[in-house]
C-alpha cells in the first residue's frame, strides 16, 4: 500500500484509508462482528488510517474501532470528531470539545487521538477558540493532529492562523465535485484532503436501489440522488463506469477511488464497508493506474458530477 502525507505537520497515511460510520449507522442495521473483521482485513492489506466520530452512534462506533484495533494501535491513525449535539445541532464550546474528547480517549482505549476534526462549523463559536482549544489539548498530549469537516476557504484560513490544519475531510466522489473549489487553498496553506463518502454512499459500486428499498433506517431512501429522475440518470452513469472499469479487468468502485487518488497527492479516500470481502476490493484501488484516455473517459461519462444534491436540504451542510 503506497502512503501519502496530509499537510505539513507530518502526518502519514495508507492512499486508502477506511471509514467507520456504516458499521453503526445510516445504512441499515450494525454488524460488530463483520465490521470488526472489516477493520482487522483493512489492516493486515496495509491500510493505515482509521475514521470514526462521536456523533456514529455516541460512542458505540469508536468501541467498536478501540476494540478492533487493540492488538495494532501503534501501527494506525485513528481519526475522530466532535461538535454534533444529540439533535443533529453543533456545539464547539471550548468546554464541550474538551468533554467530547476525554470521552473519545476512554471509547477507543487510547491514549492520543492522532486526528481530531471539527465535523461540522459551529456559527455560534468563532473557528479561533475551537482552534485555540485543539491547541492546548495538542500541547496536553491528548490530541496529534486537527482536521476540519465541511469548512469553507474563511473558516480554514482563520482556523489555520491559530492552529495548522493538517487535513480538510470533505465529501468527494465521481458524484460530487463541488469541494474542488477549495483545492487552490488547501495548496497554499499546505493541507491534506480526506475524501468521505468516495463511493457516493455505495451508489458508485453498482449495488444502487431504488429509495425506499433499503432498510427503513438507511438515509440513502431520503437521499436526493437515489430519487425517481435522479437514480435512473445515475444508474445510467455508472453502467457506463463499470463497462469502462470491466475493460481495464477492474471493478467499478475501483475505478471511482483510483480516480480520486489521480485528483492531487494530497487527496485520501476513506470508503466504508462492513464487508471484508470489499474492503480488499477497495483497498487494491491503490494499486490501479488510470491513463489519460481512461481519464477523458470517466470525464465524458460524468464532466461535473452525479445527478441530484449530495444531501436532502435540511442536512446540507453550508461552508463558511
Ligand atoms: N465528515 C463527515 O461529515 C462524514 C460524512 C459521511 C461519511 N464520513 C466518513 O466517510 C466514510 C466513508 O463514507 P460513507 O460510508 O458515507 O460512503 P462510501 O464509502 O461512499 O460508501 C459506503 C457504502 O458503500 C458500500 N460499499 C463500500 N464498498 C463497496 C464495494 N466495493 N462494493 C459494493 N458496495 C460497497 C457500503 O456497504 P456495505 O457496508 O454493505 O459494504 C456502504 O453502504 C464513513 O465511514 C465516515 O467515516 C464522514
């Protein structure tokens, strides 16, 4: 597995990190068990960097991750986040974050976060005093590195000011462009990007149904993109994918993360997947070289992105 540094503070990651959050929540019921034996595949493959969150069942996924990775922990980055309350608001009280973060130490039994982010901007605390916090639990030991989630150009350089920003995570996938835009910052003041949701929720993989066919707590039946208009057209899509991907002997969900990792060397994709079997698909992502023509490709099949916004609009985070 190749790595890649996010940022200029040192931090090391596998090109292909692993993402947590489906094993707990949004996509449909929990497995421990599978996302367990998901987590320790992704390691034995070389995958190095680890994502989870306070808010992916408070506290249960980082369990599940602290338990997972006991027997490897010094070899990996474990990355988590605080600043959603209970309700889906935010809250990066100075106070809060320090409470959020003593938790997560105690859930994932460890003793240094290496990643910590703001998982989304709180407007009722200036971006200063949430760096400015991560700053003294940095200089406490407690936390290695600050991340940022879904933060705009103004957030990040004031944030950045108080307390380098390692790495901004971001959605970003074949379906979903629109965060390039911040590339041209992140260049300049040196930080990595972690590219969430890569697969597009599991729509780029060619296992897309109908909303309203996944279990009733999967997310993906209110999504935009899966709805009548929308899924037909991204269906479409990523059939043309996949022919492209079955002519390279690669798989279409490859195809999608190998792409992304043509995108910037600064970019790390973390998919998500309970499944071990799966995990080794994506993971050998890594390992795929696409060509100029295989570029040209994929840009003809989709210029600017999937059909449909990436969020229903009450849950559509804004940038600031
Ligand atoms: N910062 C944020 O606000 C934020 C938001 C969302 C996500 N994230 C992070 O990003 C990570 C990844 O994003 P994500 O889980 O939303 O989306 P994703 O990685 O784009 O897709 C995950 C979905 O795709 C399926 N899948 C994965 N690999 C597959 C394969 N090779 N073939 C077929 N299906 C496959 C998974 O199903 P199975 O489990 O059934 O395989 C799951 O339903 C999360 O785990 C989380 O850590 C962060």
């Amino acid at each position: 597995m190749q790595h890649r540094t996010l940022g200029r503070q040192g931090l090391e990651v596998s090109a292909i990190g692993y993402g947590a959050m489906g094993i707990s929540m949004f996509y449909g019921p929990g497995d421990e068990q599978q996302g367990t034996a998901a987590i320790r595949r992704a390691h034995d493959l070389g995958v190095t960097f680890f994502d989870t969150a306070e808010l992916y069942g408070w506290g249960e996924n980082e369990k599940v991750v602290g338990r997972a990775v006991a027997g490897f922990r010094d070899e990996i980055v474990i990355a988590t986040k605080f600043g959603f309350t209970r309700d889906y608001g935010t809250d990066s009280r100075p106070e809060h974050i320090r409470e959020v973060v003593d938790n997560s130490l105690h859930h994932l039994g460890i003793e240094t976060i290496d990643v910590l982010y703001q998982h989304r901007v709180d407007p009722d605390v200036p971006i200063e005093d949430v760096a400015g916090t991560v700053r003294e639990l940095i200089a406490a030991g407690k936390v290695k590195y600050f991340g940022l989630s879904e933060a705009g150009p103004q957030t990040i350089r004031k944030a950045h000011a108080v307390q380098p920003v390692s790495v901004l995570q971001t959605e970003y996938s074949l379906f979903e462009r629109d965060v390039e835009r911040l590339f041209p910052t992140l260049d300049e003041l040196g930080i990595g990007f972690v590219a969430y949701s890569p697969l597009g929720r599991g729509f780029i993989t060619g296992t897309a149904k109908p909303a309203g066919q996944y279990d009733p707590g999967d997310m993906r039946n209110a999504d935009p993109r899966w709805q009548p208009g929308n899924f037909e057209r991204n269906v479409q899509a990523v059939d043309q994918l996949a022919q492209l991907a079955a002519g390279k002997g690669t798989t279409v969900s490859q195809l999608a993360l190998a792409w992304l990792l043509t995108r910037g060397e600064h970019v790390v994709p973390i998919p998500g997947t309970r499944s071990p079997e799966r995990v080794a698909e994506n993971s050998a992502a890594a390992d795929l070289t696409l060509d100029e023509a295989d570029l040209t490709a994929i840009h003809d099949i989709l210029p600017t992105g999937g059909f449909g916004a990436r969020y229903a609009e009450s849950a559509m985070p804004s940038w600031k």
